[in-house]
C-alpha cells in the first residue's frame, strides 16, 4: 500500500479538474458551418438539471472516496465511479447535439468543448490511478470489461452520431480504416524489428562489456535525432537507391513512403528495448546461475529455462514502451507520405478543422492507451506469481 497516498493525490486532483473544468470551461462548441466561428455552451446551458446532479454526484463520491478508506475495494470502487461518469458525460453530450442540431441550424457542427474534454482527463487519470491496485479485486475484470462494453455500444448505438468529429467519421469512414490499417501496420512492423534487432544487441550489451558503450552511445544518439529531421536524412539516400537499382523501386521503397517510415520508427524501438533487455538480464543473481550450472544445464539451457524467463518480463516493459512510442511517432510520419491516421491530424490542421484533427488524433491516443494496456498486463501476467 506504499502507492496509496499518491493514488489519493492523482484521484483528489481528477476530482478537482473536473470540478472546474464543468464549472469554468465550455462544455458543447457550435458552429452554424464547418468554418462558422464557434458559440460555446457552459454545461448549464448544455446539459439539463438532472445529467448535472448526476455528474456533481458521481464527481462528490470519487473525491469522499479518495479521503477516507483503504484497500483495493475502494479502489475498485472509484475506478467503477469514474467510469460511469466517461459514460454519462459522452452520452449527456450525445444527447445535447442532437436537441441543438434538430432546431434550425441544418449544417450545423456540435463539438465537445474543452471543459467535456477536460472533464472526460480528469476522470481517466481517478480510473488510471485506481487500475493497478484494483487488479487482484476479482470483481474489476469485469467491470472493466463492462466499461468498454458500455463505450462500445455508446458509438454503435448512434448515440454520439451528432457529434461533428463523429460526423468527420461518416464523410470519411473508407479512407479511415485504410489509414488506421497503414497505422497499425507500419507501428507494429517497427516495433516487431525494433525487438529482433533490440534484443541480441541488449543481450550483446550484457554479455560483452567492450561493446557495450559502442551500442547504447550509438542507441542514444540516433534517439536524441527528431524524428521530423530523422525521416529528411532518410528521403535523399532512399530516393537515390531506388534509381539506382530497379528492384527497390519496384518493391515501393523510394524517398517517400513506407520505407523511410519504417526504418525510421525501427531505429526509435531499439533504445528502449536494448536498455530494457541489458537491465533485464544484469538484474539476475548470480547465485540463480550457478544453481543452474550446478544442476548439468549448459549454456543454452540456462539462457532459456533461467535467465530468460527471469528477464522476460522487464523485456517485455522496453517492448511496451517502444510500442507505445511508434504509435505516436507513426502519425508524423504522415508528412513524407506513409499515410496513417497523422494524414487526419495535418488535413486537419491545414483546412483549420478541429474535428478532423480529432478524427485522427483520437484513435492514435485509443491505439497507444490499448497498447499500452495489453502488454503491461502481458508484462505482469510474465512475472513469476503475476497471473494470479
């Protein structure tokens, strides 16, 4: 329980931002175009008495719950509160952009105002804070599975159709399961190099000291690169491969595209991974091996049926956090034509258009959240009693 009393802070401070997110920010945005300049809707304007009373209840009993009380039952407990309160305020928001749109704004646009989206961070970071520690609650799988469920139906039901980034969705749905397909599959071809590449070099690293500063300098270096500048030192030579040998252009690699993309996002995985897998591996007690040396194992068996169980886990945690990492760097790379959902974001930007910016943005935080989550759980379901 050493977490609590920063779990307690991080809920207390969910709590807070919400509270003044609804009470000082616009709720709902309206343009009577896409390019109308926007009116904002305070959540008294936007919402009806009863959806407030039902917010300032779920956000009053997420604060007490962070005040008094112990235990993984209470965590659970806010956890659960903060997810109802994802669900009431995308539903209540729903709601409300259809009674706007209904009137006599026929292109009209409704958006989620700062202090919905605001309100939405304060009540994931009381769900986040609360996750770990509600884990062994056997009650929490479920409900979280239950949550998603909830979300799930929420966009399936047509519930939040009204929505203008919804709205950007529908104009727009072919391209955006092309791009989210680019997406996933350029961030989960780098990450899947990155750890072919990242791992005999963090075992290299561990088991030869000389090489060691050569790999994580060299590492370290080509992170610090941005990655707008990493993708421009990759355009020139790519390009002039290409046209000198046929069967690279034939195979798509040039200056632009995929290919600077990927080698790009692979070079981002390795540090990670390398510092995770070298740290994985010096951790183990010597005593372990030598039990093992003492019980006939050679070498190979003791790399396998030893050290890499041991280390699998920490592994693992360098995985996750290049994972986390390609997701995001992937949508820049939208800018030397790799497509993805950062085709989205830039669009947006350039024809000044918030929700098409959404419409990318969103499901690359959704991508990284998820990603995020599952190998973190694969993470510990690999330590030894971690399943349990």
């Amino acid at each position: 329980m050493e977490n609590a009393p920063r779990r307690d802070r991080v809920m207390i401070a969910g709590s807070l931002i919400i509270v003044f997110a609804l009470s000082f920010l616009p709720f709902l945005v309206v343009r009577e175009t896409r390019i109308s300049p926007p009116t904002a809707l305070p959540v008294y304007r936007a919402l009806g008495s009863a959806p407030i009373s039902a917010i300032v209840v779920l956000v009053l009993a997420s604060f007490v719950s962070a005040m008094i009380g112990a235990g993984r039952r209470r965590s659970a407990a806010a956890a659960f509160l903060s997810m109802i309160l994802i669900l009431l305020i995308l539903w209540q928001a729903g709601a409300s952009s259809s009674k706007i749109l209904e009137g006599d704004l026929p292109f009209a646009r409704v958006s989620l105002g700062s202090g919905a989206w605001i309100s939405l961070l304060g009540a994931y970071m009381i769900m986040s804070s609360c996750r770990i520690a509600s884990l062994k609650e056997r009650s929490f799988t479920f409900i979280c599975f239950s949550f998603y469920a909830a979300l799930l139906m929420l966009f399936l039901s047509g519930q939040l159709d009204s929505l203008s980034f919804m709205v950007e969705f529908f104009n727009r749905s072919s391209r955006f399961w092309q791009e989210l397909s680019r997406h996933l599959t350029l961030s989960l071809s780098a990450v899947f190099l990155g750890t072919v590449i990242g791992f005999p070099l963090g075992i290299a690293a561990f088991r030869k000291r000389r090489i060691r500063a050569i790999i994580l300098s060299v590492a370290n270096t080509l992170q610090t690169i941005p990655s707008l500048a990493l993708f421009g030192l990759l355009i020139a030579p790519l390009a002039v491969a290409s046209r000198k040998i046929p069967l690279l252009a034939s195979m798509g690699i040039g200056g632009i595209g995929w290919a600077p993309a990927l080698i790009a996002l692979t070079v981002y995985s390795l540090l990670p991974i390398i510092r995770n897998t070298l740290s994985a591996f010096s951790m183990i007690d010597p005593s372990v091996i030598e039990s093992g040396r003492g019980m006939g194992m050679d070498s190979l068996q003791l790399f396998l049926k030893v050290e890499l169980p041991i280390a699998l886990p920490v592994v693992v945690t360098g995985v996750r956090i290049s994972g986390v990492q390609a997701i995001g760097n992937t949508a820049v790379a939208a800018l030397i034509g790799a497509g993805g959902l950062g085709q989205f974001i830039f669009q947006g930007l350039g024809e000044a258009a918030p929700d098409l910016i959404l419409l990318g943005a969103i499901p690359t935080v959704v991508l990284a959240l998820s990603a995020d989550g599952l190998l973190r759980r694969l993470s510990v379901a690999l330590r030894p009693g971690g399943a349990s």
